[in-house]
C-alpha cells in the first residue's frame, strides 16, 4: 500500500521450505540495499507444520508490518484456515497457487484478492533436486522486482557448502520461477533500492537483546529453553564464549534465575531469558534479588498467556506480572524495547541500569520482535555499560546495606578481604544481620525505593516524536504501527504526538505529566486483552480527560490502518 | 615427633576444646535468655582458659606436633573435656551445668591417669599425673559445688509458650 | 615482611550468635566447617557458603566469609552459579533435609550429575524444625508427631547418600554432629575431592526429635575403604542403615566447567550482522 514497502507472504505446510524461502528473500533485499523485516507464524508441530514468512521490504526504515500482503505465493494450502486471519490481503494483492493443489480456499479467497496459478509442484519436479519453495521465490523475487542476481548471490552463500548439485538444483528452478512469473499478473514493485549510504545489519530482536546484554558487560548467562526466548540464550552460548564469559543450561527456571543471583553476587555482570510461564518461575527469587540487592537482568519474550498459551506467537500481556509480579514491597526495574534495533539498546540500558541500581531488572521483549528478524540501520553505539559501585578492599565497618542518600551502597565482592557479609533475603539491618524490626525493615524498604525513584534515567526513558494536542502512548512491539501510522495520519493533516515508553518501572510521573504538556486526548495502543498497560498508566499517571484505547489480544499484529482510522475518527 | 611432644599437644588440645565448647553454650544460651546459666558456662569457659594457659606453659620449649582437628587421638570422638553439645538445654539450671561440667572434668581425670598408668615415657607418666591430680581437685571442688545446688523440681523444662515460627 | 600467623578456625566464625536450640546438632556442624576452612587454608575472602532456608540454613552468617542465605530450596542453584561465574572461588553450599531434598530435590538431583567444584553439606534431622516440626523427604514413615501428619505420612524416606550416588554425585560422605573433627575432616576431604560433594550430617533436633540423642550409639565407623565404583557403592548402600558414617564414595569424573575461551570480541561479533 504505502509506495516505498512491497509486502510478501510466504505459506506452506509439510516442510515445504517457506522459512527458508523467506529468509533467502530477506537477505537479498539486503543484499541490494533494502530495509525489511520478516516475522514468522507456525504452528505447533515441531516438523512439517503450517508456516508462513512474512515479510515487508522498503525503500525507507520501517518498524512495522503492513495493512496487507502485496502478495502471497501458497506452495500448498494445507492448514491455512489457522492462520488466514493473519494474512489480510486487499483487492489489489495478489495470490499465486499451485493447480495441483485445488481452488483458493474460502478464507483466503473472501479477501477478494486476485488470483493466479503457478504450477510449482509440476515445475520443480521437472528438475532433478528441484524443491517447490525455490520456484516460488523466483516467481516472488521476479513479481517485486527484486534482483535476481541478489537472490542468487544469497543461495551460492548460503547453499554454496551442501555442494555444487544442490546448488545448481536450487538455481535452476529459482530460475524457472522467474520465468514463470512472467506470465503472471503484475503486482506492486519495489521502488529503487535507496542509496543512502547508511550501514545495514540484518539481526533479529532476540539476538540483538543478546548483543545488547554482551555490550553491557553480561558475562554469565543461566538458561532454561523456552519459546520464543530460546534464541536469546542459543545466540549467546557461542558469543560468551568468544568473550571470555560463560552460559550454563540450567535444570529448569528456578534452577536458571537463582544460578544468575549466584553468579551476579560472585561479581559477574548475569542474566537469562525466558517467557512468560518461566517469568512466573522465577518471580520469588527476583524478590530474593531485590531484597538481596543483586543486580540481574532477565529478558522475557513475551508470547500468548495465560499458561502455556499460544508459545509461538506474540501478546503484550506479560506486563502486569512483570510490574505486580512479586511479593512484598519490591521496587525493581522494567523496561521494553520499541523495535527490534532497540531490543539491543533497550538491553544495554537495562544492564547499566540494574548494574548500577544493584536491582533485578525485567526487558519485556515479545514474540513479533524477538523472532522476528529485520534489515535495520546499524544501532547507534550506547555509553552503557554494567559499573556496580564496589566496595574498596578492606573498607573499615563495611555495611553492605549501608543506608545511603541515593539508596545504593557498595557491594562487596567474594575475592575482596575484610569485607565479607552474607547477602540476604531476611530483612536485615545495614550489616546484612537478619532483624525484623520496624526500624530495620522501614529503613531498607525506603533505601531500596528510593535508589530507583532518585535516579536520574534521562531521555531513555520514552521515545517522544512530534507535538500535537492529541498523544498516542504504546509500548513495546506496537510501537512499530503507531509511528507508521501517525505518518500516515500527518499525510492526511492530522498531527499526533507519540510517547512511546521505554522504562515502565519504576513510572515517572512528572516526565510523564512533561510529555503530555499541553495534550487533551490521548490514544492508548497495547496488545492485551485485559487493557493491561492502559490499566497500569491509569494507576501511575496523570492523564488528559479523553482516553480512548486500542487493546486486542495476541496473536494478531496492530495494524496501523486501525490506528489511523482512530485518529480520523476523532478528528471529525 | 616425641610421645611427651605429642601429649602435650593433646593436653593443650584438650583445654582449648573445652573451653571453647563452654563458650559456645554460653552464648547459646544468652541468645535463649538463660542468663544465669550463660554466666556459668563463661566461667567453666574461663577456668578452661587458666588451665590452656598453664599447661602451655608447661610447653614453652618444646616444637609440638601440628596435628588437624581429626588427628588427635581421644578416647572419645572429642577431647574429654569437651561439653557434650546434646545434653545441653536452653532451660538448663545451675545444677544440670555443673552436673555436666562434674562429668568433664571426670573424663578429663580418667585420661589423664589412663595415661599415666598405661604410657612408657616417664616424662608423660610425671606431667599426666600431675594433670590427672589437678583434674580430680577439680572433680572434688566441683562435688562439692553441686551439693550446695538443690534439685530442680522435675518439670524444670516445662515451657508454657509454644516454640515460634521462623523463616 | 610481615609473615601472617594461618587463620584458626575461630577466625572463620563471626560474631553473630547463632539462633539454634542449644543441644542442635548444627553447632558442631558450624564448627566442623569452620575447622575445615581452617586447614583448608585459603583467605577467608576466596571462599563463598550458600545456604536456603531452614535451621540450618542460617549457617553462613556464622560464618566469616562471602554468604548468601537465599531462599528455600535453591542454595545449590546459586553455589553452582558463584562457582560457574567465578571459578577461582571454594564454594559451599549448606542446609537442610528439607531444603535440599524436598523444595530443592531437583536441583540435588541435577547438581549431583551436572558436578560442579562445590561441597555441600545437609544437615538431616529428619524433620522441619523452623515451621515447627513437620515431616521431612527423610522422616520415616511412621512418625507421628506431627500435627500435619498426626498418623506418619506413611511415605517411604529417602535415602541421601544412595539418590546422590543415583544421580552421578561424585564424592559422597556421611557424618555424625556428635563428632565434628570428623565431620571436619569430611568436609575438607570434600572441598578438596573435583566436582560435586556430598557431606550428609546425621545433626540431631533436640526440639522435635529429642530421640535422636540416640543416634549417638546408633552411628558406626565404614571401614575407611571408600568405593570407587558405583556399582560396588550401590551395592553397599542398598544394605547400609543410614548410620554409617566415613567416605561412601569418591568417584573420578572430572568437574564440569564451561570452556571460556575468549578468542573474539565485540566487534567480531558485530561484524557477523553486517549485511
């Protein structure tokens, strides 16, 4: 729809290679100078399930998926029902099925989308080692006018070590795909590749929050596999290695959560990654690590909840256990990335900030970004690194829970003499000596509070953009939409401002109560069922009169057309 | 290493154990508010301490062996001296410490003369029966200390609050 | 140069009074450990006790060196992660019967096989005595003074040293509290053994199991032989009576530590996104 972006899905069941056919694309459009982005939906099987890639590739940086698909190559339709309802095409789009495999079923075909044949199956069975998926990415790359010479550069990377027959097999039918689609109707092109110069990375939001942390100074990881956090921990299993650090698979979250209180006390900048049921695992050792004071980062990729719930697909709905979590009165941090470059700068910040709070810190990642993967402008480069604030050797009478003006004390590390204590999850007086009285409990509990309500977070705290009277605050992945959206909106002269809020805790009121300087209506975009986070800004900030809120469950992405529609509405 | 060396190593041993195990229950049961008791132990703790001193003494110019906490030779698991941890109680009276105190110091007597019936080296034979002498001084004094003490009545342990909850 | 006299075992005990009933068995368990780090005879900075919760959990703040007394059921994931973080230090993980074997029975199991250089020490009495005296993963089935299980739990008990050598555990002792050099002895033998130690201490509760005073005619000394094999331990384990005490077991498989090498950097790394 917008004429700088080209979006393509990818569908397939019973291995018929549409991730792999997806990523091939998405490396080719980096390869000639795009930006993009590709997210995934599967099913649950382990093999052979339903899949689609999904992606959007552009001429300008973009953070969002789009209205519609441009276009949709099917290699089979089995299972697309599942999945239809995320697949929205309009009347202009474009979908290209195989005859062998039937009719464009009834979920597909009430978009009213034109349809094309491409006998895919037939084609590739006319080459030896020919597979279905490189017909159809020919077809596609021809279709969008991508380079060919960019996807066939990627294959002979990618496919180049299985052999040279796999590779002439693969090159082959590419090609007899894009002969094919010749015959085909014509859909949206990509405009020219923009030569901006501007150096490109092609990362997803899991490994980027894995860079992020490893840029910060974590040289400990404890990790217990869970989708869609595993990538987190399988990309940084190698690259702590090659940094002098360590990751150990943990017995299960309990065991994960506690070995990184272990290994933060021993000195050592730690964390892991999780998702939601394992969140709720370890939330009685993060109030250990709040009490304790022990800095730590844990990066929950949110998915579908409540239990195990949709674990391959995306929701926003983690929130309210990571802010409400925890037991007694704990003041620890949350924050959350905006876009899957930011899930790097999100969790470098976060590493510095709990370093430097000596506090458990929660980055809300989720699904759409962490499995997601993007071609991004290379993320700017933080100051942020992991600087605990230690005790000198031998420090004379040393407290380790001195009670301070900022609320943080120097922590001593195992290794530094005269100063051993016993870190606690007793109350305890300053020494760290258990006692349950008032005084030693009101004293700790205000130090503990006011380390995180005194410190001074800075412009990190949200991504503001634009000035109007009217705001749309969000979080997280629907962030994406909402800044698409407002430049849409602006295109039809409606300015809106956004405020997209990347510490979540501890809540800044009065940065807040800045932000909204002069706003008389503001629009709240989340993607939870229970209006989670437009609950939980009611219950920490001041806001305008008129409130409206965008809020749906997982696993359907915000679009930004809903968004706009919203601020028309209100304009009128 | 000679056996007079290695038997003055144990007589220190056994003083130190005994003295530091008296410490132990004394602050044991001053956390449990049995002040009267924790005063007793401090000076059983106290009058072990005289005794390290002086047997130390008797030890000045000698190269003692340096043996681990597992490598002394007892009759026992412990130094003879040594409060049994087990027989303690946090409402223990006056009686029932010297009452264990009265048996240390017989198991501190009955080593010593074990040894100076039983050992070859007449230096050890000497020092252990002057050691086993002054233990049974000790005895006497003792004796004489706990018929002074009436018996408690026998529900000397009733607590009437239940124990607390903790962590 | 000023040569400094090694530390005693007085100087790895703090001054924090211990909140145990005088009488517990956890006394001598304190200063059995405090022996031990004596001949053990690195500085008291290098060494890190980690302990749960429970009785005997309170342990370390008796102690003169790095704690950390965590919550219930995890010491051993929080040694194993000091020791994984930060190998240069002597970690010990202490605690009790129910701490390690019920709440924390998991990660027993696994850091029995997962073996990494740590000691830990359980203080078994058969009973949780700071809720006030329930039945413990080791309380036989048939007691019956718990108002929880006011007719036994009628649950078979499980049997320590024979689940640690089950699950790969390789080096495996028990103690008695009512002789703490060897228990000292025992511990240090464990510190100094590679991999994951087991020192299970028969330490009486004199509170709620005041019959195991007992135990001291109850325990008996092992011929001193420790098996190497698992086979053979397990076959003397299946017939042993809990009182046992000595080195059960030293096997030789070798500690788990991850690699750590260290050839790249950052830059490396991000080099890797570039497209």
């Amino acid at each position: 729809m917008a004429g700088y972006s080209v979006s393509v899905a990818l569908t397939g069941s019973g291995g018929a290679g549409a991730m792999t056919a997806g990523q091939i694309l998405l490396d080719a459009a980096s390869k000639a100078g795009y930006y993009g982005l590709m997210t995934r939906s599967m099913g649950p099987q382990i093999r052979g399930g339903e899949a689609a890639a999904l992606l959007r590739i552009s001429s300008r940086p973009i953070s969002s998926l789009d209205d519609h698909y441009d276009l949709l190559v099917a290699f089979d339709w089995g299972n697309i029902n599942r999945f239809a309802a995320e697949l929205p095409l309009a009347a202009g789009s474009l979908v290209i099925g195989d005859p062998e495999q039937g009719e464009v079923p009834e979920p597909i075909a009430k978009f009213g989308a034109r349809a094309a044949e491409l006998p895919m199956k037939a084609m590739a069975a006319e080459i030896p080692g020919g597979r279905i998926n490189m017909i159809g990415l020919g077809a596609a790359a021809v279709l969008i006018g991508l380079p060919l010479d960019a996807v066939l550069s990627v294959l002979s990377a990618q496919l180049g070590r299985k052999g040279e027959e796999v590779l002439a097999a693969a090159t082959q039918a590419l090609k007899a795909g894009a002969e094919g689609a010749k015959m085909l109707p014509e859909v949206a092109k990509l405009p020219a590749a923009p030569v901006d110069g501007v150096k490109r990375w092609n990362i997803s939001g899991n490994e980027a929050a894995g860079l992020g942390a490893l840029k910060a100074g974590i040289r400990f990881v404890a990790a217990y596999p869970i989708t869609p956090g595993t990538e987190v921990l399988e990309y940084m299993a190698p690259s702590l290695d090659k940094l002098g650090g360590a990751l150990v698979q943990a017995e299960d979250e309990l065991a994960s959560i506690n070995m990184v209180i272990g290994g933060s006390f021993a000195g050592i900048p730690s964390m892991t990654a999780t998702s939601g049921p394992g969140l709720a695992l370890m939330t009685e050792s993060l109030g250990l690590a709040v009490a304790s004071e022990t800095p730590l980062v844990v990066v929950d990729v949110m998915r579908g909840g409540p239990s195990t719930g949709i674990p391959t697909k995306s929701e926003q709905s983690d929130l309210n256990i990571a802010v409400y979590g925890l037991h007694g009165d704990a003041p620890h941090l949350v924050t959350a990335p905006n876009s899957i470059g930011d899930c790097l700068s999100t969790t470098q910040w976060t590493v510095y900030l709990a370093e430097a709070l000596q506090t458990p810190a929660i980055v809300l990642s989720d699904q759409a970004m962490g499995q997601a993967r993007a071609l991004i402008a290379r993320p700017d480069d933080l100051p942020y690194v992991a600087n605990r604030l230690v005790a000198k050797d031998n420090a004379e009478g040393y407290l380790r829970y001195a009670v301070t003006e900022s609320g943080v004390s120097p922590m001593a590390i195992p290794g530094s003499p005269g100063n051993n204590y016993v870190a606690d999850g007793l109350e305890h007086n300053e020494r760290g000596t258990p006692s349950s009285q008032a005084s030693d409990h009101h004293a700790q509990l205000d130090k503990r509070d006011r380390k995180l309500a005194k410190f001074a977070y800075g412009e990190m705290w949200a991504d503001i953009e634009g000035d109007a009277d009217v705001a749309v605050i969000t979080w997280g992945s629907c962030t994406g939409p909402v800044q698409e959206a407002l430049i849409r909106a602006a295109e039809k002269g409606i300015k809106a401002k956004m405020i997209s809020l990347r510490l979540i805790l501890p809540a800044l009121p009065e940065m807040m109560a800045a932000a909204l300087k002069g706003v008389k209506k503001v629009l709240i975009v989340e993607q939870s069922h229970s209006e989670q986070f437009y609950k939980f800004l009611r219950a920490h900030y001041d806001l305008p009169a008129e409130v409206a809120v965008i809020a749906h469950p997982g696993p359907l992405p915000i679009r930004p057309a809903e968004i706009v529609n919203r601020l028309v509405a209100w304009k009128k | 290493m000679s056996e007079f060396a290695n038997f003055m190593a144990h007589a220190i041993a056994l003083e130190m154990e005994a003295a530091e195990r008296y410490d132990e229950l004394a602050d044991a049961m001053a956390v449990h508010h049995n002040d009267e008791v924790a005063e007793l132990f401090r000076k059983l703790a106290h009058y072990s301490r005289l005794h390290h001193a002086e047997v130390k003494d008797h030890a000045k110019d000698l190269v003692l062996p340096q043996l681990k906490p597992w490598e002394y030779q007892w009759h026992g698991t412990e130094g003879p001296e040594a409060a049994p941890v087990e027989r303690t109680h946090y409402m223990m009276t006056p009686y029932h410490c010297l009452h264990m105190a009265l048996q240390n110091e017989k198991r501190g007597y009955q080593y010593y003369a074990d040894l100076a019936y039983k050992s070859a080296d007449p230096e050890v034979k000497r020092l252990a029966k002057q050691f086993a002498e002054e233990e049974s001084e000790h005895v006497v004094m003792l004796e004489k200390w706990v018929a002074d003490l009436k018996e408690p009545e026998p529900n000397w342990d009733l607590d009437l609050d239940p124990p607390v909850v903790s962590d | 140069m000023n040569v400094q006299a090694p530390l005693t075992h007085q100087d790895f005990k703090s001054d924090v009074k211990p909140i145990w009933c005088p009488g517990c068995g956890d006394f001598s368990v304190l200063s059995a450990v405090t022996k031990a780090l004596a001949e053990h005879g690195r500085p008291r900075e290098q060494v890190a006790f980690i302990s749960g919760i429970g009785c005997s959990s309170r342990i370390p703040a008796y102690t003169k060196v790095y704690g950390f007394h965590g919550v219930h059921g995890r010491a051993l994931a929080i040694a194993a992660g000091v020791k994984l973080a930060r190998p240069d230090l002597t970690v010990l993980a202490a605690g009790g019967d129910g701490d390690g074997l019920s709440i924390g029975g998991n990660h027993f199991m696994h850091a029995c096989r997962r073996n990494v250089d740590m000691t830990y020490v359980v203080m078994d009495n058969q009973v949780y005595g700071m809720t006030k005296g329930q039945a413990s993963p080791t309380t036989a089935p048939d007691w019956c003074n718990s108002k929880l299980t006011p007719e036994g739990t009628g649950i078979s008990p499980v049997e320590p040293v024979r689940l640690a050598l089950a699950a790969g555990c390789n080096f495996i002792a028990r103690g008695f509290a009512g002789n703490p050099n060897e228990v000292a002895r025992l511990i240090l033998e464990g510190i100094n053994h590679p991999g994951f130690s087991l020192i299970q201490v028969l330490s009486p509760c004199v509170t709620y199991r005041p019959e195991q005073r007992d135990w001291k005619q109850a325990v008996h000394a092992s011929d001193g032989n420790p098996s190497q094999l698992v086979a053979e331990a397990m076959h003397r384990l299946a017939s042993d009576d809990g009182f046992t005490t000595g080195v059960l077991f030293a096997g030789n498989r070798q500690a788990f530590m991850p690699p750590r090498r260290g050839l790249g950097s950052i830059a490396e790394l991000e080099r890797k996104f570039a497209s």
